[in-house]
C-alpha cells in the first residue's frame, strides 16, 4: 500500500512536470525570413548649420560613413546599412534593427565634438525618426541691475 503511494506520487510529479497534453491546435508556419526584414529610416536634419556654412552635410555623410559599426566593424555597411542626403538632411536607412536611433544620436555628438562645435550645437530629437542640430540658446537678457 505504501509502495503504490509513493508511485502515484512520482508519476503525479512527473505530469505536473512535463509538457501538457497536445489537444491544442498545430500552429500554423511563419512567413520565411526573408519577408520579416523590417526597415527603418533615420533622419539628422543639419538645416540651421549648413544655411550658416559651419557644416558640410557631405562630410558629415562620409564621417557617419566611416564610423558606423556593423557587427563590431567600423566602415562595414554592406546591405544592411545605406546612407544618403537630400538636401540639409542626411538620411539612414537599416534593416533588422542594426543600428539604433541614439547610437545615431551618439555619432553625431562625436562629429560635432571632432569638428569643435559641440559647444555650439546640439542634438534634439524632433520627431520619432528625426534629429536635429540647432544651436544653443542664450538669452541674455535682463542681467544689469543697478
């Protein structure tokens, strides 16, 4: 009697361990890899600078180009990655999530820092796939008293 307990108890354990029953529907294949490739399109917009003549949108371009890192190389942009301008505006195109929108952020703090004019400029998020470099603002206004 004792024996068929401690059974009932090692077979009792090992269902509540294991997979439950397969009454379940079969699910159904998922699309192939090749159709989950998801784009996404990032936007630096370097309007305020450039109509100035303190920044060229083409080396801005070429630094980005550069230093973009694609599994762990520096300049290895393949298919994944593709860059371009239009106008003002530097435009970064990635597939499967390769790169991230502040990373992007990051680099052009970098560039800006190289170039020295981080005290100048700054980078703001406009939109949801949009920076923008603009410059600080300082009022001045108001500071003599007598």
């Amino acid at each position: 009697f004792i024996l068929r307990d401690r059974h009932r108890r090692a077979a009792i354990a090992k269902c509540s361990l294991s997979s439950p029953p397969t009454t379940q529907k079969a699910k159904m294949p998922t699309k192939s890899k090749a159709a989950k490739k998801k784009t996404v399109k990032f936007y630096v917009d370097c309007w305020q600078p450039v109509e100035d003549s303190v920044l060229d949108v083409a080396t801005f371009e070429k630094f980005l180009r550069d230093t973009i890192k694609v599994d762990n190389k520096a300049g290895n942009l393949g298919d994944k990655v593709v860059l371009s301008t239009e106008k003002t505006k530097v435009v970064v195109q990635a597939t499967d999530g390769v790169i991230a929108k502040r990373y992007l952020k990051y680099l052009t703090k970098k560039y800006l820092k190289k170039q020295q004019l981080r005290d100048y400029l700054h980078v703001v998020a406009t939109a949801k796939n949009t920076y923008e470099m603009r410059y600080f603002s300082i009022n001045s206004e108001g500071d003599d008293e007598a």
